[in-house]
C-alpha cells in the first residue's frame, strides 16, 4: 500500500449511510473535476460482522444493506453528460476480510427471488486475515490482493433503488474490473451526478458465488472527469487492454446482450464500425466475464480488446 | 355501470403525479378502513396518447410513465399488518381505450432490457370505442368489458421503485385478477401503508402481450381492511373461486416459483396442511395463469380453488 | 366409463417399451385415418412404483423412463403433412393413481439441470384410490377425474429424444388440454408419422409442480385425421372454446413466445388477420396456462377463443 | 503449423456424415488408448457455403446440420470410464474460414427457439483468407491463429441428439478451451465410448455471437486415455493452468450453475475440501467465462486455478 499525497482531500459520511441510489440524499460532499479524493467506505455489512456475531440476521436486516458513501456532488455534472470516474487505489481500513454464506442468498442456492422448498445451506462466517501477499485462506493457500469496488454508481432521475442491485446507473455490479487503474464511465442522470460507492472487496471470484466476496472497509482514492454531452446507456470499463461494458438483468442471457449490444454500438459510434460489421468482429475477438450471479439483478463484461481499434 | 351512493368520498390527484412507489410523496388522502372511496386514475400515458399525437415518444418519456394515484394513508395501517383492498367497481371515465406497440417494448420484441440487433415493431395505434357491450375492436369482434386495476400496491420501506415494476409490494402487476369483486392483500411495510392505484385497463389478455392493454381513465371504488399483525411477502387475491398470488420476477420460472411457495405457505398457515402435503396437493389442483411478460418484471399468478380449503 | 364400440382395434406393445421419440423404433402397428383405435399404456415409472417399492432409485434408471406405446404407422402420413389427433376417451386400467416426489426432480426444487448445494426434498409417495367420484387425496378430499395423456407425439427426422422432453413434435408437454374431446394437431416429420403416446395421467395442475401427477396406466381411445400438406411449427390443440399452441422450451419465457407466435401465424394463415393485427386482438383476448415446469423444457399454452375466429 | 510423425493414423469419414451425437451409427475406426491419431473434419456447413453461394438456405437444412466425424470407438472403453483427450494439434484443410450470419440463429437476435415478431438480421457472408499470423479479418486487422473444436464428444445411451446441441456428453460446446494443448474428459455412457468431432474453428469469442465462428474444415491430431472407474457427470477440461467444466443449459444461469458444481464436487473428491469449504473459497478464486450463447443449449465454463490445487 502506497502513501498517498497529503494534499488528498478524504471524504467520510457521518450519520446514517445511505442503502438506495436515488436523487433525495443530501450530499457529503462536491468536488471538482480533476480532484483526487479519497473516500472512506463501510462493509457490505457495515462493519457489523464480527467473530462475536451468531449469525447475519442478528445485526442486518434487509433493506438495511451495503451502506454507500455518498452522494457525491460532482461540479458541472449535467444529465446528458458521462462521469469517467478513475479509481487510484483501493486500500483496506481493517486487518481482515470478512465472507460467509447467508440463508437463501448466493449463486448455489434457492433465494427469496427464486425459491424452492428446500432447506437453506449452513450459514458459516469466515474472518480472514489480510496478509503482506494477500488474504489468508487456510493454511496452504493465499489468495493474492486485488481490490475492487462491489458497488460504484450515480443517482438515477426519480427512483431510488436498494443497494444490492446492479442497473443501467451503476450500482452493485459486484465485477472484478471496478478496480485500480481502471476508468468506469457512468451516465450523468441528475444535475451533480450524486456519485456513491462502497463495498470493496480484497479479492472476488466471477460470480460472487457465495453471494459475499472478500469484503473489507476501505479507503479509495479517485478522480472524476466528464465528458461533456457524450450520452451512454451502460456503464462502460476502460483498462489498458479493453473496453468494457457490465449489463445487469435476469436471467444473466438478457445481462450478457444488453452488454454485448451496447459494446457494438460504441464500436459504431467511435471506432468507425458498422453495425452489422462490429456483430461479425465482436462474434470472433469478444470476451465475456461473469460478473456476479447473485444480487437481484446479474451482471455480466463484454470486452473487445483495444489492440484492434486504436 | 352502476350509480354509486352519493356518500362514497371521492380521491383526484391535483398537480404531478408519482411515477414512483416510494415513501416520500406526501400524501392525498387519509381514509378509515371500511369507508369506501371512489379513486380518479388517468390511463397509463397520462391520458396523452390521442388520434392528433404522432407517435409515443412525442408525449411519453421514461420514466415518466404510468401515473399513479396517491399515496393515500390508511388509517391505522402499521408495518406488519396486511392491507385488504375490497374492489367493487371500475367505470371508465372515457368514451374510448387506447392500445398500441411502443417501438422495443412488449411480449414479442426484442426491448431495451432484454436486446438485439434487429429494428423494432412498427409502431401502432388504437383508439377504440367503449360500447354497451365492451369494447369494440373492429367491424366483427366486440370483447367484453372485464376491467381490473393494471397496478395497486403500498409504498416499500426505503426504495421508490418505477411504476412500471410489480414486485412484491404490489405495484403493475397487469394480472387480470384486480378486478371488481376480488380482494387484493398487500403487506404494509410503512405507517398509514400508502397506498397507489393507476393504469386501469377496460380488458387484457394475459400477458398483456403488445406491452399495452385497452388502457383507459378510470373512477375505481374500493374500501380497505386491515388485518393487523398478519405478515405476508407477496400479494395475495382472493375471489369467490380462489385463493391466488402473483409472483413477480424475471424470467417468468422465477415469478411461478414465487407464486407456488408463497400460495403453499398460504395452505400451510391457514388451512392446516404441512409443506409437502401442500406441495403434493398444489401439484394436482393448482392453476397457473400469465399475469404479464412485458414489465421490467413479468408477473405469474398461482391459485388454489377454495372449494378444497373451506 | 363408457363401453366402446366391439369394432375398435385395441394397439398394445409387447417387447421392450421405447424411452425415446425416434424414428428407429420398429412400428407396432399400421393405422388407417378415421380408424378408431385404443392403445394401451402404462404409466410414468412402468407401473413400478408400488406401496412395496422403498424407492423410485430401486425401480427406475434415467434414461429408461416414461415408457411409450409405438411407434405406430398412419397410413397415407407424408412429411410436410399435419397428424390430426381426436382423442376420445382415456380409461384407467388400474384402480389407483400414483404421485410422489422424485429427489432433486420437480418444480420447487434444485435438479439435476439446474442445481444448488442444498438437500433434496424428502422422498415420498402416494397411492390414490380411483373412486367414482374422482381420486381421493385424503378424507376430505377427492380430485375430479380430468384425465389427459402427459406424452404424445411423432418422431423426428434424425434425433430420438428422451421421452421426458417435450418439443417441437409433441413429446411430453404435460399439459392438460391434451384430453378427451380435443384435437392434437403433430407435424409428420417421417413417412407414416410414428405416432407414441404414454404417461396418462388422471388429473394434474397447472406445471406438474411436484413433478409427477396422478399416473395411471390407461387405455386411450384415439382417431387420427390427416391435413395433407399443411406443414406446422409447433403442436396445436383444438377444442370447443379454444385454438391453442403449445410451446415447449426454457426458460418459460421462451417457451411462451414460441407459443404466442406460432398462435398469430395460424390466426394470419386460417383466420384473415395480418401479423400486427394478430398481435393486437391476442394482447387483449390471448390467454395462457403453465402446462409444466419440471420437464427437460418446459410447456407453455397459448390459447385464442374461437367465438372471435369463425 | 509443425510436422506430424509419418506413423500417425489418419481417420476419415467417407458416405454420409452423422449429424446427431448417437450410439446408432456404424464405427468408422477403432482406435488404441495411447495411439496418435490425425481425424479430418469438415466444417460446420459441410464445406458448402461459398463465394458463389447466394444463401445458406440454398445449401444447408436442418437438422442436417454441423457433420461429425465418428464414431470412433475407443478400446476397452466401458460405460463408467472417462475418456480423456489430448488434443495435440488442429491444422486447417483449406486456405480460408468461413463466418457470417443466418437469420434468427445467434446471439443478438431472435431466433426459432425464442421468437420474436421482428424481421431478421441481414444474411452476411465473410471468406476470411488464413495468413502466417492469422485470419485476415479486414485491411487493418488480423485475429490470431488459436484453434478449438466447436464439437466434441460421446454418444449418449439411446438418445440420438443433433450435433447443434451441447450436453453432458459433450456435443456443440463452442467453447474455446477444447483447444490444443488441453485435455477434454467425457463421461463413457456406451461401450467403446463412440467418440465425435467437427466443427473446427479458427478462432472464436465467447459466446460465438454471430451464430458462426470462423469455421474451417481440419486435420486434428489427438491422442485418447482412459480413467477407468471415474464418473463424471459433465465435460472437464484440464490446461496447463486451470481445471475447469463446461455446462450446457438454458438460460446461461443454469448452465453456470451446472458448471459450478461439477467444479465444486471435482473439488470435494479430489483436492481435499468439503463441499462448503469448496463453495467458499471457488467463490472468492473462480473464474467463468461464456462458452456459447446461440446453439439450443448454451454453454459457460468454470475454471478454478491450479495452483491452488496442487
């Protein structure tokens, strides 16, 4: 973990957390494009977890879930408008990470949004040590640090959802490429984008499996830019080596087309495709990434590598 | 259509109306349990689509669409308590329906949440008469005037949810079934319950295949109940015949297990089965019909003829 | 129960059962159109679930399940043709039905082709007298007898598919308009057709939730009719009130359109609608019942009264 | 493209190929456990689709669709075996791959087997020349050389399964890890196994988008072993790095599901973890990528790191 400029600004909430991304929350915050902040996030489980817990029900309930730092002002932010936001660096607030499985809830499991008349698994809590190599799974195995944010989004106009979903504004994507060095791009709804985040994770599987990565407090440290009148429909990922975009829906076909469809069309509008063109190259040189398979909506990465557009 | 008693209170929205079900729009109407009330609802694009407007984008925009009535408190309503909306009558308060295809919208069209690479339907329009019979489609066909409430529910804890989505506090369920005569159960999750109606429609086939029913502006008389301390998860109705509940989720297997398990822990609770007796029972004698394939969740309504139970 | 007519031809297997819908089979009969014929079937496990057996996993083995009677020859049936099925009457052959639940099989549950991590649900079975009146459940309850076949169908051209799917050519689409009084329309898909049916079942609910209904092994009375060179997609149903499709596929959602949309084509070729307008009437009179949700693909049925068509 | 040893056994299909994945068809070969073998295949459209063909109609018919070679039987294979495949080499037979689009079949369109109402893509071909670095894709871009086989597998019991189909014996995975350098493991479900293969692809994305990857017709060099005693219930892969398992379902979350398990009970039998263990720490390490989205099953692959394993 790096040491950050002192000239950081750190934003924190303080009062209760929002648990919706929706337009009516007061802001913590306004910063300016350009400006490095860093923002302290909570637990998916609000830090609530801990080895004395019996058990999940005992200190969460449901909506109460993900607790999201923000809203973010961001200055200048129009509807219409794209927030690049480029994460820096994500770095742990606690010595652990926490995971578990939680009755009904998980990829491997009936759940209340698909039932069956089964029992539910056990529930188990895992606190697992944060490491100089990274989290200490058991005694023989290591899995290497490679933070993300689980949930990164705007407000959407009117509504205000749970947490826990991922949608067409952000939200809960719970996929592994909301990480350091990345740009996520999402679209500017309301004025001031009212920007949140939270639930970052040490280290996550495609899918979430378990319905709960690595979870860990954190401090991240990002930068905003906007493209002015650039309108996009998905959130769109831009690493070193891709373009990306992550569609959330059920079943996870309908999250892997919105992905694909809206990859295409950003293929046309900037990297001189046509349509029918851009199905024929994606259909070859595409990749496509689980996200996650667990919250009320999945998601799924469509990826075109940027090696054959620049 | 029959004459109401003089002394039934009448409820009209005035100013904007909500495009959300949600717990902070400030309320129209407070009513006591047994007193019955006539509510105005306008049809689900604002009473805007006529013969004179080009197309539906001219006049409708997401997600200012299908305008709710409400929230109307109910008195004494608490968290934990299920609402009983009695309907007894839904007159039109038009001389005509209207339907049509909204471009990437229904049954049997690709859509913006589920998409593909093909042009949409052709985009077209219906105004048809209400007639002493019902309504009159063309030259040959009549259908009858069978009318029912496309979305009724109560305001969730935190959320403000579009009012295009059913979920299990109501909301569009586009069932044929809230229609006059039935009860429709909604659990209450905040004080005074909250209460929506909208998007009356004259007829639908299950579906609601083309995303549009035969939507007219209604005048809906309905009386409420509470049945304090039941708890329930889904909405439940109840007819002369059946017990039911509509399941909402995507895709529609995830909605008819909804359905199935909220019915069969109905049959456990109140009518002395155990869970696999029900299961095993549910499997001979349960009925399952489409409620809609078109919202952002598709609906599935399960029932239970009563004449098993009593 | 009536008596039939001395003269019917009564059609028995002898030998080894087919567990698949496949032209390889060696017929067992040659049937002229307007003969009117009783076969013979046994029920779902091979009449071997008895109150002896401890379990299903003693007596029956995927894939040798769901045994049928055929294949028999209509003669005069050519490729390209329709198989018109008049089914006139379904006689039990044993004086109970049996039901249960089968281990990770049936529609509340995870199965073996769409798993979780959890338990199955507990095994159990029911053997259900067959009284006048109906099947009695239990002391208070007797279930009309509704009889239907659960399987019938033709072979297709190359494949020979496991007679617990439903498809394209019939097979086991578990819906209960396959019952006396109504026609089954099949597509020939191999000269002489190669009729099968089997799985008669004494009553079901809608999705065959736990799995199995109320089997019997039966004597079916049939008659088949041919429509030369009229060629179909998908299996239609004739009765009284209804024109109906079945679809057959997963999820249900695809299952559904495959049904809806064959059903406007057939209102476009037979009835004098075009494609858009087709669309329209049957979103305001369609209607749709689950016809099973636990089969290899599930059924769904979509129904346009006939009151509109003639 | 390197040399083959003189010594290796050539394997050809002479007469009419198989299109279904069956234990009917008559053996082309019987080959050793051990014994390198070079097995020529033509492509997905029986090498027919070319510059002067107007349409895939015009040459091509379901479900006379995807040739195999086979089958081979594979001495001393018994049912309760696996056959494992070291896949050493695909060379292509010809100077070009062939892709385009066939209306309704892939990905971003609707298709016969979830229809919609909309008209079809355009009907696109593409003869893409093979170069020393790959497949000239157009002026600008070149996609590199990283062949698989689209098809592979084993004949199941009594079913006969078009070759368009994955499933549990293999068949039309589309995924790219059938590829040179990895081991393919098959469930043996008849004597001798009856082995298949074709569909050569030159390169592919996930998903094979189009419907249609970038077909060829080969030579692939593969070598066959046994694992006598070992039952597995679906496909797994073995690579240099990741032990994975491809499941075949509709939607992509029950094939997910599918893959998953299998990886988790792989797992639990031969690395040591119990199964929770396994659900815990596959959830935090795992990865999943999209095998194919437009054949009747799709498939997703779950892999999980050997380096964890071992």
């Amino acid at each position: 973990m790096t040491t950050e400029p002192t000239t950081v600004r750190e934003i924190r909430r303080t009062g209760p957390y929002p648990y919706t991304y929706g337009p009516h929350h007061p802001p913590i915050a306004t910063v300016e494009p350009g400006e490095r902040v860093a923002i302290y996030t909570l637990d998916a489980f609000e830090n609530k977890m801990t080895p004395e817990v019996g058990s999940f029900a005992d200190v969460c309930t449901y909506p109460y879930l993900n607790p999201q730092t923000g809203p973010i002002i961001v200055n200048g932010a129009e509807p219409g408008d794209t927030l690049v936001v480029h994460i820096h660096e994500i770095e742990p607030t606690r010595d652990h990470a926490v995971t578990g499985t939680v009755p009904y809830f998980g990829g491997l499991t009936s759940t209340n949004g698909d039932p069956t008349l089964q029992p539910p698994l056990e529930e188990q809590w895992l606190f697992l040590p944060l490491e100089a190599g990274g989290i200490r799974f058991d005694e023989k195995r290591v899995i290497p640090y490679e933070p993300f944010m689980g949930t990164m989004g705007v407000a959407p106009v009117i509504e205000a959802v749970n947490a826990l979903t991922p949608d067409y504004y952000g939200g809960n994507m719970d996929c592994v490429e909301t990480r350091p060095g990345n740009e996520v791009w999402l679209p500017v709804l309301v004025e001031g984008a009212m920007f949140f985040t939270g639930d970052a994770h040490a280290s996550q599987g495609d899918g979430e499996l378990t319905g709960v990565a690595l979870e860990i407090p954190a401090r991240v440290t990002i930068e905003f830019e906007l493209k002015k009148g650039l309108e996009i429909k998905w959130p769109r990922i831009v690493s070193d080596e891709y373009i990306m975009v992550a569609g959330s829906a059920r079943p996870l076909d309908a999250a892997a087309r919105i992905a694909w469809v809206e990859l295409i069309d950003w293929m046309v509008s900037d990297y001189g495709f046509d349509r029918m063109k851009a199905y024929h190259f994606i259909g070859q040189v595409g990749q496509m990434r689980l996200g996650n398979m667990v919250d009320p909506k999945y998601t799924m990465v469509a990826k075109c590598p940027r090696k054959y557009l620049d």
